[in-house]
C-alpha cells in the first residue's frame, strides 16, 4: 500500500508539472519548482523500496502526502502567478543602492581570499581525489565548529558574504538583464559567487553547495525571458561548465564519507534527494512535540529570549524527546509543521502567500525591482528547502534582515 501512496504522490507532482507547462508553454521559474519536487518524489519512491534497514522508513499515510502537496502549491503560489502575468519590463530602482550592495559582497570576497587560501591548504583539500577518508576528516571537524556557530563574529567578510549571497545571485542575472551593462561588476560577482560556492567544499560539506547551485538555478529561470538569447547561450555552456567542476568533489566527498555504509555512495544520493517526502510522511505532522518557532525564527527568538538555543547542536539537546529533528531532512514544510503544528502552519502559509501575492501585483505589465525581491524570495524558499529545510533559520536569518533592508531601500 506504501508504493501505491508513494506512486500517486509522484503523478500528483507529474500533473501539476504537465499542467504547468502546458499553461505557460515554457520552463520557468514556477515548472523548475514543481519540477524539483517532481524529481525529489521519485528519488522517494526509489529510496523507499531500496532492501537495505540503513533505508528504514515507517508505512506511508495518504493525508500526510496530501497536506504536505497543498502546502507547497500554497507557498510556490506568487512565483508561479509573477510566470504567467505576462510582466514586460521590471522598472529599474535607485541603481547607487545596487551597485554599493554588489560591491560590498565583491570586495568581501576579496577580503575573504587569504583566508579561504589558508583554509585550503590547511585543511587538505586536495586529498579530496587522493585519499578515501579526507571527505569525512573535514566533515567531523565542520562538525566540532558547529557548536560554536551562532555564539560570535569570528571572520566578518563571512558573515556578509553569507548575508548577502541570494541578493548578489539576483543582482548577478538582473545586471545581464539591463540595457546597459556593467562589465566590472558583472565579473565581480560572477566570481565573487564561484568563490562563495567552491568555500563548503573546503568544509567537506555538500549541502551549502547545493543550496547555491539551487538558488543560481532559480535566479536564472526567474529572469530568464529577460535576458538576451545570446546571454543565455553563455549562461548555459557556463552552467554545464560550473556543474561538472563542482560535481568532481562532490562525488569525491560523497564516496568518503558513505562508501563504507549500507548502500554505498549510490544509496547515500539516493537517500540525500528522497528522504524529505518519506520523514515528512512519518513525523512531519506528528513528531510529539514543537520547537516553539526555534529554529524558523531562531533570531527573533534570541533578541526576546537569551535561553533560545543558538544553533542546531543546542536545539537538539533541547528537544531530544522529538521523533524528528533536523539532522534529516523533511522539506521546509516541515520546518513550520515541527515549530508551531501543522494547523498554526497552514495559517502562517496562507497569511504569507496572500500577503506577498498583495504586495507583488504588478502594474501595467510592469513590475519594480523591490516587488520582485519578494517573489525572489519565495521562490528561494520553495527551491532551496523542497528536499533540503527552511534555507532561513539561525544565523541564516540575517539573509532576511538584509533583503528587507534592501526592499525598503529600493521601494
């Protein structure tokens, strides 16, 4: 009964994947969303069914599958509406606003290259294609600095790095879209994101690299139509380009740190892209308890409550009776569900959705750069936490803080 659950879901996210398309006749922005969740839904069904217990999952539900499609139709619900609203020009803000912003993430790069060159000598990553265990090495030690996170500044070009990479990945695309382009900043940030991208990798880390490459692929098919095909035709062979480089250690830290467990390096993949379906189906609803907003709100809680745990090493000692907590991943969904319910997260989606659909309405077929912030960050969320988590908590909530500085500045 669980595969025949599993098999709806993966035709659910089909239909809604054909319907789209046919209605917009092209893949935009909306389709790469429902697309993504369309791959993570069958990498479900296949992880599912693998034999090995390293695989184990409890019986899948119907309702579960239900609730968790909606909400994500809910939240994907202005991204989708910005695709078919037939926008033809989206109005250019104060451009001193944007060029300062983009320096400021290019020269906090700069800053940032000697510490990046220590920590790629020190740590050894070169071993990544020599030796079997250097993957895991520098996981365990990312691992130990984790306790720590969250506590401090320690390397501030970092930290604004970090702050400002979604924005500076828009601003790297809308710059291709203007008439008159500049050249510098273009590079600057195309290198300053390469450089933000290859950091994790360092770290032994996965999943920050992904999270870029996901954010870059939705920031790309958000303004696509609004870029030259000649650009695109850069943009793509580029895109191949930058994927086959990263995937080299990629795969190589995969192979280190999984290779020795049940299902080797194939099934660790496997698992990484389809558990977020099947954990939301087990406890997304019911994982015997709340976090309290702790983690989707961790930074508002810690200006009104100094006791709320400064990271996720902190958090799960706090709620070591929950079934679930986010060493796995169960989708951003899930992150609202195990903060507040799943009833008070079906409000917060509704209220939001509604509010940012409000707020993005366009005019005349035009729309403004700071309205295109928020459908911006809708679809962040939607594509970095569909098989991942809420992309926003913790310190990473710092991102918001500076998108909202730069949608007030820019109205």
């Amino acid at each position: 009964m669980s595969t025949i659950i599993l098999i709806v879901y993966v035709l659910a996210w089909l239909i809604a994947f054909i319907v789209g398309l046919a209605r917009r006749r092209q893949l935009d922005a909306g389709n790469v969303i429902v697309c993504s969740y369309l791959l993570y839904a069958v990498f479900a069904l296949k992880l599912y069914n693998m034999p090995q217990p390293y695989y184990d999952f409890l019986p899948m539900k119907w309702f579960p599958f239900l609730y968790l499609f909606a909400m994500l139709l809910i939240a994907t619900r202005p991204v989708r509406r910005f695709d078919t609203s037939q926008i033809t020009e989206i109005v250019s803000p104060n451009m001193t606003i944007l060029n300062i912003t983009a320096w400021i993430f290019i020269g906090c790069s700069i800053l940032s290259l000697p510490y990046i060159c220590h920590t790629f000598t020190s740590n050894g990553v070169m071993q990544l294609l020599s030796d079997s265990d250097a993957g895991r090495d520098l996981y365990a030690n990312s691992l130990t600095e984790a306790e720590d996170a969250g506590s401090g500044i320690s390397h501030l070009p970092a930290i604004i790095i970090n702050a400002l990479s979604d924005i500076a990945i828009l601003l790297l695309f809308y710059y291709l879209t203007l008439p008159q382009k500049n050249k510098i900043i273009i590079t600057g940030l195309a290198l300053s994101v390469l450089i933000h991208m290859a950091t994790p990798i360092m770290n032994g880390q996965r999943g920050s690299v992904i999270n870029v490459l996901l954010t870059i692929v939705i920031a790309y098919f958000l303004l696509h139509n609004y870029v030259s095909a000649n650009i695109r035709k850069w943009i793509d062979m580029a895109g191949i380009v930058i994927i086959c480089l990263i995937a080299i250690p990629i795969l190589s830290i995969t192979v280190s740190r999984f290779d020795t467990e049940d299902g080797g390096a194939k099934g660790s993949i496997i698992y990484y892209v389809g558990q977020a379906p099947l954990n939301f189906n087990n406890y997304g609803l019911d994982a015997g308890g709340t976090r309290h907003g702790d983690r989707t709100f961790n930074l508002a809680k810690r200006l009104l409550d100094p006791t709320t745990p400064k990271n996720f090493v902190e958090r799960r000692d706090k709620y070591y009776r929950l079934k679930m907590d986010d060493n796995i991943f169960y989708t951003f969904v899930g992150d609202f569900t195990l903060d507040f319910g799943p009833y008070v997260a079906v409000i917060i989606f509704i209220v939001f959705t509604a509010l940012i659909t409000h707020l993005t309405k366009p005019a005349d077929n035009k729309i403004e750069f700071h309205q295109l912030l928020l459908i911006y960050l809708v679809a962040c969320i939607c594509m970095q936490g569909g098989f991942l988590l809420y992309s926003y908590s913790d310190t990473a909530g710092i991102k918001l803080v500076v998108l909202f500085c730069l949608y007030t500045a820019c109205c």
